[in-house]
C-alpha cells in the first residue's frame, strides 16, 4: 500500500512540475494614491549623490524606464511632472533546512527515511535581493506610489536578479493599496 501511495504522489508531482513553467518568485507590496490620474506622466529619475555616475545605478534606469513607459510614463529631462527614485540592495542571511542523510547500501547510495539513514540540518547563506521605486509629484511633493519587491537567492549577484525584480514590481501595475502579493517572472532565456 505505501508503495503504490508513494508512486502515486511520484506521479502526480512529475506531472504537475511539467504544467508550471520555470519563474523567479517575489514577493511585491504596494502603496498608492494614485486615485485621481496623473495629466501629465512626465518624469525623471532622481539620483542619490551616491548613485550619481554610478554604472550600475544607470543600467537599473535603464530597466525602470522600460516598465514606465510601458505604463504610458514619459522620460523627460526638463520639467516633468513627477520625480522617481529607486533604492536596491541585497542581505546575506543564514538559513537551515532538514535533507536526508546519504545512506550506501548494496545497491548504492540512497536518500531518506526510507533508506534507513535520518535526516540532518544543512545550512546554507542566502541572499535576499530587494528594490524599492517611489513616484512622486514634483508641485507638491506628494508621494503617489510605492512598490517594494524582495527575491531569495544562492547567488550573491544582485545584477543577475535586478531585471526580475523590476519586472516582479510593474506586473501587476499599480497593484493594491497595502498589499503584498506573490509575483512569479518566467525565466530568461
């Protein structure tokens, strides 16, 4: 009987892994005020004096400047309507999780409670990738918009994960007031 349950839920999830497409997953959290449209969409990105003639921070513009204007947004450099700031970095954290020991048998080497062995602690650094962008109007200084959106990785490369965290962030555009959604990005070829 366990064996057939076990072949069973093997099947089931050899059949459902192949259905989903592989994705980066984040987590997004929204705060707007964007209930009265915009008239004009115009904008510039605000840099930091740190962020001045900064590469990295540049090619990140680049990123952003795509999913506002596909959001109807217009880079402007003189007079725009709204100014817009993007903030990013990334944490390495400890994590621990339970795998199964290696068992070596007669038949070589095995995993699991079904193989005899236990289960131990493995721990491992993660690295959780975040970004922020904020909108707000230039006349009044009011902040119309806020998304965060936050990824784990093994890769300690934030550049590597920046493109899914900027598309994570606009794709359900403006998204909830308050809320924190999971966003999964299909992966790039």
């Amino acid at each position: 009987m366990k064996k057939t349950l076990f072949i069973l839920a093997l099947t089931a999830v050899t059949l459902l892994s192949g259905c989903a497409a592989p994705g980066v997953v984040s987590n997004v959290t929204v705060f707007e005020n964007l209930s009265t449209a915009e008239a004009t969409k115009t904008y510039m990105v605000e840099a930091t004096p740190e962020q001045s003639n900064n590469l990295e921070f540049g090619s990140y513009v680049g990123l952003l400047n795509q999913q506002l204007q596909r959001h109807g947004y217009v880079s402007v450099t003189k007079d725009p309507a709204l100014k817009v700031s993007l903030n990013y970095g990334t944490t390495a954290t400890v994590a621990s999780s339970l795998q199964p020991v290696p068992f070596s048998g007669l038949y070589g080497t095995r995993h699991g409670h079904y193989f005899g062995s236990g289960w131990q602690t493995a721990v491992d650094t993660v690295f959780m990738h975040q970004m922020e962008v904020s909108i707000s109007r230039i006349a009044d200084n009011k902040n119309l918009y806020t998304v965060r959106t936050r990824l784990m990785s093994d890769n300690p490369e934030l550049s590597l994960s920046m493109s899914y965290l900027m598309e994570s962030a606009f794709q359900n555009y403006p998204g909830r007031n308050g809320t924190t959604q999971t966003v999964t990005v299909p992966l790039q070829q």
